[in-house]
C-alpha cells in the first residue's frame, strides 16, 4: 500500500500536477490519520474492557466479601439477644428475690461470659482494593463510609471485651467456681454452633464440671453482682444498636453491587 502511494505521488510530481498532488496528499494524510484514531479507537477499547473486567471480578469479590459479613453480624446480632435474655432472667431473680436452680444459674451466667465482636479488617480495607475501578459513584460512596461504621461498632464491643476480662472475670472468679460456666458455654447449643465450624472439635469432653461442692446462688447475695449483669445487658444493647445501621450500611452496598454487576 505504502509502495501504491510513493508512485502515485512520483507520477503526479513529474506531470506537474500539482493541484491534483496537494490533494492527494491531504487525502493520504486524511487516510493516515483516520488510520491512527481507528487503532487508538481499539486500543481505547481493548483497554477499556480489560478495566471492565477487573472491575467486574472485584465486584464480585466484594459480594462474597459483604454476604459474609451480613450473615457474620445476623449471627452476632442473635448472640447478644441471648446475652440480653439471660441478663434480664439474673436481674429479675434480683429484683423478685426469686429462687433458681444452680443449673439454671450457671446457664444464665455463662452467656454472660460471651462478647462477640464483628470481624471485618476495615483498616486495610482500602490497601487491598482497587476501589478506582468501580465506576459507580454511589457504591463508591457507600465502600468509603464503610471503615467508619465499622469502627463504631468495634467501639462499644471492645468496651464490653475489656469490662469482662478485667473486671466481670476476677469478680465471678473471686465468689464462684467458674468451671462449670465454661463447660456450659460447650452445652450451650444455641451458642456452640456459631463459635466451632462444622465437623470440628469441642472442648466439654475435657472441661467437664467440678467435683467440689457449692450452691452458686452464693452469688446472688453479692451486691455488686446486678451492677456487672446491667453493664453487660447495657452495652449489649448498644452494640446491636450499632449493628442496625450497619446492617442497613450492608444492604445499601449489595444492591449497588447487584445493579452494577454485568452491566
């Protein structure tokens, strides 16, 4: 073609044409330049497709990444509403002066121990993402509040970590054998499927219960005892507070995942 084009142009210039080659050299550099934004035009495209994609395996990383978190926090939400139960059940038996079995005690008392946390890394969240490749503005809007909602549940839940290991723990520690409410955790099934995966190992075959005896309702005579059950049930309640709007946080990002997904 090139090789066309230079006896084209030789043959014009030794005729004299001169009007007629400056046409056709507008023409040929028409052509070449027409030439050149095609192949740009494809490369664009190629481009384009290949940030498409990416964007595209991201999202749905970002799915199962929101779907897990979504049953993690339902599950998280249903734990506390047991804590809260078993709290309110002390607390009336306070109130009432009510007797109560050592068995059930020991039930209510163990789901006191429990402090489950939401387990979503948010500070790297953004290091491990390529969040520019998502053009949705909304879901990227949405992806940059993330950390921040997480974090204000993480803060009440470490509030209520560190009430139980540096204060409920030595003072259920200091007025009761605590064995028997660690083996209950193992009994308790409404717990122990959430904590151990599928098909893995349990502890209550060697926990087991103590051998000494003792009425645990011992406990219910220290005063000090209602003042630890209501921070436990207080800060219960505002951690699932906190999970209400993070939840809803999570449903807001699905449907803008869903809507962009394969468009």
């Amino acid at each position: 073609m090139i090789k066309i084009f230079r006896q084209i142009r030789y043959k014009l210039m030794s005729e004299g044409k001169t009007a007629n080659y400056l046409k056709y050299a507008i023409g040929e550099i028409f052509l070449v330049v027409i030439g050149i934004l095609i192949a740009l035009s494809i490369n664009n495209w190629n481009e384009g497709q290949k940030t498409k994609d990416k964007e595209q395996v991201l999202l749905g990383q970002l799915k199962q990444e929101f779907e897990d978190d979504l049953r993690q926090l339902n599950d998280k939400i249903a734990i506390r509403n047991r804590i809260i139960s078993s709290c309110k059940v002390i607390l009336n038996t306070l109130d009432e002066k009510l007797e109560i079995e050592n068995d059930s005690l020991i039930f209510h008392l163990q789901r006191t121990l429990y402090t489950p946390t939401f387990n979503a890394n948010s500070e790297s969240f953004f290091a491990s993402k390529d969040i520019n490749l998502i053009q949705n503005d909304s879901l990227k809007n949405l992806l940059s509040k993330w950390p921040t909602r997480v974090d204000e549940l993480v803060e009440e839940e470490v509030v209520l970590l560190n009430h139980r290991d540096n204060f409920y723990m030595p003072f259920l520690n200091k007025h009761i054998q605590i064995r028997d409410l660690f083996q209950q955790v193992e009994q308790d099934l409404g717990i122990q499927d959430l904590i151990y995966p599928q098909g893995s190992d349990r502890l209550d075959a060697f926990i087991g219960r103590t051998n000494m005896q003792e009425n645990v309702n011992r406990i219910l005579q220290v005063e000090d005892l209602e003042d630890y059950i209501s921070f436990i049930a207080l800060f219960s309640n505002i951690a699932n507070a906190q999970s209400v709007p993070l939840r809803t946080h999570i449903d807001l990002i699905l449907d803008q995942i869903n809507e962009s997904l394969d468009k």
